[in-house]
C-alpha cells in the first residue's frame, strides 16, 4: 500500500498493533498528530521524513490541507504513514482522508489503533461495561463545528448505560447540566482520565454535579456512570503511588 492511515492508540507504545510498528519502521514519510505519544514517535527511524500536521490552539491545520497532502505524497509512490492517536475512524477523521484517497485512486489501507473511548477508562480500572452494572456504552464527542447539529444530551442521560465522552472538557459543565436534566442522578460518577497509558496519566473522579467545576484539563476522556465508581486497577498501582 501506498498510505496507510494508522491508529497509535492512547499513547504506550506497548500498545501499538504489529502492523503499525511494522509500517512505522518502513515509512519514508510520517503525516502525525500532536496527540501521539512521544513512546511512539520514538520508533520511527531518524532517516524517516516527519510532517507534524497536529491542531492545536491557534493553529488550526485544515483538514482539507491534510487530505490534499496525503493524496499528493501517495501519488508520488512514497511509503506513507498517516499516524493518527488512537484509532483513524473513531473521532480522527480517518473517513474523511479514505474518501479522498479513495477519490484520487490512491492505493491505501486502515490499520485499526485502540482508541482512548476504552484504553483511557481502562487505564483508570473502569470498565465500560460490567455485569450488573452496565450493560453497553455510548462514544459520544463532546465538540462539535458551527453548523453541525448539538448532541442531543438529555436523551442520552435517559439510556441508562455507560457515557463515554471525548474532546468534552471545555463544555463539561453545559454537558453535565443537560445529562442532569435528561434523567441521571446529580451523584452519577465520573472519573475523566488525562494521558492515559503514559506516564503522564492523570485520574479525576467526581460526581456528575461538580463536573463543571472539577479541575480537568484536555485533552482528557471523561466516563459517566456507575462504571466510573470502580477503580479496577492492579494492587501493584497502588503500593507505586502510595
């Protein structure tokens, strides 16, 4: 293939596929995020050309820019990598790219990376499911473009099942407010989750009503439920930050 639009998961390397470390190795052009962790940069070779096409605040790369870019390298035959933080088509955009190259007949392939809806609940010992407890989940994000239709949170708070919320910290206490109204209990747990996997890892737990004022910063995945009350991680973490 030509690109591949890779996954690099929530940020350990450990947790990269075998594709993508195989691929990250064979690339001679790297098309990155600024949300993949530095453990996974560090594999790819010095000799490799690195294109940090990340938005951040105050740099807003266009996607359109992006797109054209992945299209103008594939048809130049080079081994290219799009390295995206978790997986391509859970909230990256990964769509958006396959149309375009699909469009430009440029060979690709998708290789899927965990995504931070399960690693970043995961990594603070919260299942997303669990038997009485839970029986489902929803990955919702919590940002959405001007234009684009508002996630309808009160019908969500009425599912009763676990809510999985990304790219939500900025609008987290209106996000709070409408779950409130929609049914779920002031006291429903939260647990937000900065970083996960990393050393950089960062758990806050609240309840559903002191959401808004909670001290999370982004990028963070922020689950509500009764899920978010457990705290399923090894003894061995614990007896490391005692």
């Amino acid at each position: 293939m030509t690109v591949s639009l890779v996954g690099a998961g929530p940020g350990d390397p450990d947790l990269l596929t075998m594709k993508a470390a195989r691929l990250l190795s064979d690339a001679e052009v790297v098309v990155h995020d600024a949300l993949v962790g530095d453990g996974v940069m560090a594999l790819i070779p010095d000799h490799v050309e690195r294109i940090d096409v990340g938005k951040r605040v105050g740099r807003p790369v266009p996607q359109e820019m992006i797109s054209t870019l992945l299209v103008e390298l594939g048809k130049q035959g080079k081994r290219v990598v799009r390295l995206k933080g978790g997986d391509p088509f859970v909230f990256g955009r990964g769509g958006e790219e396959a149309i375009a190259l699909q469009a430009a007949r440029v060979p690709f392939d998708i290789v899927p990376g965990i995504t931070s809806s399960i690693a970043a609940p995961a990594a603070a010992g919260v299942p997303v499911t669990h038997r009485g407890v839970s029986a489902g989940f929803t990955v919702v994000t919590g940002h959405r473009r001007p234009g684009e239709p508002d996630i309808d949170w009160r019908s969500l708070g009425k599912i009763g099942t676990t809510i999985v919320i990304l790219m939500g910290v900025t609008h987290r206490a209106a996000i709070a407010a409408e779950l409130i109204e929609g049914g779920l209990a002031a006291d429903t747990p939260v647990a937000a989750v900065r970083f996960a996997s990393t050393d950089r890892e960062q758990v806050v737990r609240c309840d559903l009503a002191d959401l808004g004022e909670a001290s999370i910063e982004s990028p963070a995945t922020i689950v509500v439920g009764a899920v978010a009350a457990l705290d399923l991680r090894s003894v061995a973490h614990f007896a490391t930050t005692a």
